[in-house]
C-alpha cells in the first residue's frame, strides 16, 4: 500500500525529503500535499520532482479537508509549525514525523498534548535522531538511570547569522578571529535562544533526563569548517562520548546535512519490515 505523505516545509530539509520520496521506489510513498508560507520554495522544489503534489498550500487554510488525503504529515518548518500543522494532523489520525524538535520542549505542555492526541487516536509520532549519533544509547541508558548529559556545539560564526539571541548580546559575528562561546546552560533554554541550531539538544533531552537537567554549550568557531557535536553521558551503565562532525548543508549553512539524511532514514525506517535499533 502506498503511503501518502505531505509536507510542511519547504527549505534545504524538506527539499530533500520531498526529492527522495520523488526517486527512491523503495520508500513506497507518494508526495501530495505541500506548504510553505514561501510560495516561490514550492515552485522551486516542484520543478525538480518527476511528480507534481495535487495540493499546494501557502497558509494551514482548509488544512482539516486537504488532511484527508494523506496518512503521514512530515514537519520540517519551524517551532510554530508544529502546533500549527502537527496538532490538527494528529486529531486528525494522521502519523506525523516532527523536525523541529525543539517546539517541544520551548512550549509548555505541547509534548504532553501530543503524545495524548497520539495515544487517543493510535498514531504514530515520529522524531529523527537529526544531525547527532548516540540517541539509541542514550535511550538504553535511561532504562538504569542517567546521572548527566553535556552537549558541546560547536559550528563556523557563519553558522549563527542572524539569530536574534546574538544580536541582542551584542556579538559581532565578523569580528570573531578565535573560538568563542556564545551560550552555556540548559536545553530549554539553549532552544529557546538558538532555534535554528541545535534541535539535537531538544532530542538529547526528550531520550534523556529532560531539558531542565540537560547541558548544552553553544560555540563560534572560525577555525570550524564542519558543524561538530560533542555529547558527554554518565550513568549506571557507564560512560559514553560521541562526536559528530557534520558537514553543513548545501543551501543552509544553519542545518547540517546529516538532520535531511536521517529524516530520510526514518522515513525508510517506515517502508522497511525489519526495524533496526533500540
């Protein structure tokens, strides 16, 4: 049976997605529905795929009748794109795959909604490991008790361009000649202030021991020609360290390559009878 899928989101990850249900047979699914409130994105995405989606949509205008014809609402917008789309798709008995993790720990009570809508409704919710390794040891771990977990991210100043937090801070990111810390404290609020870098801590806290207890430090560095990831657990089990270095992605030099890739792989994850992972 092929899975019908829709969009929200059409940038360097969702271009990327939308591109790989277009070619690879395997997935078995079928692009219907995209949104962007960027219009010129759909244009530019829909003259790549060999498939044109029926539905277009600029706004969630007449989203509860066009969610009729699909089965999985992949999100890959932003923080307020979840409660936008996500919410409505579930109520509606539509599984969803969520990108930006991050939504989920910077609005109060919204993880606990979903999972509630989910659970009434049997569907599925589905969150990517994104740009990091390590999220099935993590989750291991947590079954005997995890004692900390430390994210060191570490990106070029480029990396940083435009988010607000820095500019309120006054850093100037063209002067930066040396690496610089931008932020030290916990998830939520590292989420808060830096969105469109480190939905991973999002997801090292939902796997892990919450983004109240989950440390995270943010960090310019011009020497840095990937967007690297350090993560640091202690616990029952033992101990464990991963670094990632990611290589940025084509159009976005905010989102690491790696966070489409592993979109990609939920998504066959899907379509694949044999489930692989903790």
């Amino acid at each position: 049976m092929v899975l019908r899928v829709g969009v929200v989101g059409c940038g360097a990850i969702g271009s990327e997605i939308c591109n790989a249900i277009d070619r690879e047979e395997e997935l078995d699914m079928e692009l219907k529905i995209l949104i962007d409130n960027h219009p010129e994105r759909i244009d530019a995405l829909v003259t790549k795929l060999s498939k044109k989606p029926p539905i277009t949509r600029s706004d969630s205008e007449d989203l509860a009748a066009i969610l009729a014809n699909v089965d999985l609402l992949i999100e890959c917008a932003s923080q307020e794109a979840v409660r936008e789309f996500v919410i409505p798709a579930l109520n509606a008995g539509k599984d969803v795959m969520i990108l930006s993790v991050g939504a989920l720990i910077c609005y109060e009570g919204l993880f606990d909604e979903i999972v509630r809508i989910a659970r009434r409704n049997k569907c599925k919710v589905y969150i990517p490991s994104g740009a990091i390794a390590g999220i099935d040891g993590l989750k291991s771990g947590a079954i005997g008790g995890i004692h900390t977990v430390e994210l060191t991210t570490r990106k070029p100043p480029q990396g940083f361009v435009g988010n607000t937090y820095v500019k309120e801070q006054g850093m100037d990111l063209s002067t930066i000649d040396r690496e610089q810390v931008l932020f030290v404290g916990m998830a939520k609020q590292a989420v808060k202030h830096f969105p469109e870098n480190v939905n991973v801590a999002a997801s090292l806290s939902i796997a892990g021991i919450g983004p109240e207890a989950t440390r995270v430090k943010i960090v310019a560095d011009p020497t840095a020609t990937e967007n690297v990831h350090e993560i640091e657990v202690t616990g029952e089990f033992g101990r464990m360290f991963v670094r990632v270095e990611n290589v940025p992605s084509p159009s976005n030099p905010r989102t690491s390559h790696l966070a489409a890739l592993s979109a990609i792989a939920t998504l066959k994850g899907i379509a694949y009878p044999v489930r692989m992972g903790t």
